[in-house]
C-alpha cells in the first residue's frame, strides 16, 4: 500500500483502512475529502491518538472553542479524553493516526 495513493473519485464519507493492529496500538489511513464531525458530536476516546496530516489540510476543535489547524507534516497529540472533533478537511486530506495506550491504569 502506499500511503499516498488516492483513489481517482473520493467517496462521499470518510474512508478509514487499518493498517496495522497489535496488542493495545492501531495505525490507521484515513482519508477525508471535506466532511467533519456532526454538530454536537465529541470524540472522548479511551487511548491516547498521535496524528499526523501527510496531505492537505485538517482542524481540529476542542469543547473550549480553541482549534488546531494542521498542514501537510504537523502532527499532534490527543491524550485519553480529550474531547475533541474534526471540524474542517481539505479536499482531500490524508490523516495516519496511531492509537495506544496511555499508560494510566483505569480504576474500575
């Protein structure tokens, strides 16, 4: 597979291919060509996210009203928790997260 290859039409909803799964970390390609997360939706996700834009552009917004707005090369760390949605893509935008842990044990 290469990371950068797009299909010649983008579909209308996101694409997301898993590309590597092992014991507590996933790797994933996600391809975006202008959607964001609905009105009112927050990710709040129980690991930890390392993201990066290998192409285009993508924001990202956070309960508080701050945004990042990440280009082709920046990267960013989500921790556990973070609430956060995806709210601007290029068309397209080519995201590769990488999930883990991170590292607290839950209580029960």
């Amino acid at each position: 597979m290469n990371l950068f290859a797009l299909p010649d039409r983008l579909p209308e909803e996101e694409v997301t291919q898993q590309l590597l799964t092992a014991p507590g970390v996933r790797v994933e390609r996600i391809l975006s060509g202008g959607q964001v997360s609905p009105e009112g939706f927050w990710y709040d996700q129980p690991e930890d996210e390392w993201v990066t834009v290998l192409k285009g552009e993508g924001e990202i917004a956070y309960p508080d009203g701050s945004k990042v707005r990440l280009q082709t090369g920046d990267t960013l760390l989500l921790p556990a928790h973070q609430k956060h949605r995806v709210s601007y893509t290029s068309t397209p935008c080519i995201w590769l997260c990488v999930f883990y842990p991170n590292g607290e044990e839950e209580t029960p």
